[in-house]
C-alpha cells in the first residue's frame, strides 16, 4: 500500500482545508479541519451546522468524537 494512501494520511493531507463532516444523527458540519486523532475524534474551526442542506448555525470551533461521524469529505 502507498505510503499517502492509509486514511490517517489522507485526513492529515486535509488539515488546514475545508471538510463536510456528515454525523449519524443526519448533522453536517462544515469547517476547517484542525485536528484529529486515531479515533477520528475530529475539531473544526470556522464550523457551520446544516441540516437537511441549510445552515442553522455558526459554531466556530466544534469537537466531534469519531463514533458519531459517517463521513469526512473534502468541502
């Protein structure tokens, strides 16, 4: 397997960039990726909330833990 294709190396490529961050209770988050761990316990900074496409709220800077997420994905 090539060295920048394992997942924690991907998100690592992420760091500093806008992500869409979809959770299992049908939340997304949009944000700037600052952090994450092995878990994939994520923070964002600059984050807005959506659901079911619109904006509801500016959050700023967010924890979300990594059983919550469903998906990470660039923005």
């Amino acid at each position: 397997m090539d060295e920048s294709s394992r997942p924690l190396d991907t998100l690592n490529s992420a760091r500093g960039k806008p992500v869409m961050v979809d959770l299992k209770n049908g939340l997304r988050y949009v944000g700037k990726l600052r952090a994450f761990d092995i878990h994939i316990n994520t923070v964002l900074e600059e984050a807005e909330e959506h659901h079911n496409g619109e904006v509801k709220r500016k959050v700023g800077t967010v924890f979300i833990r990594g059983d919550a997420i469903t998906i990470i994905s660039p923005a």
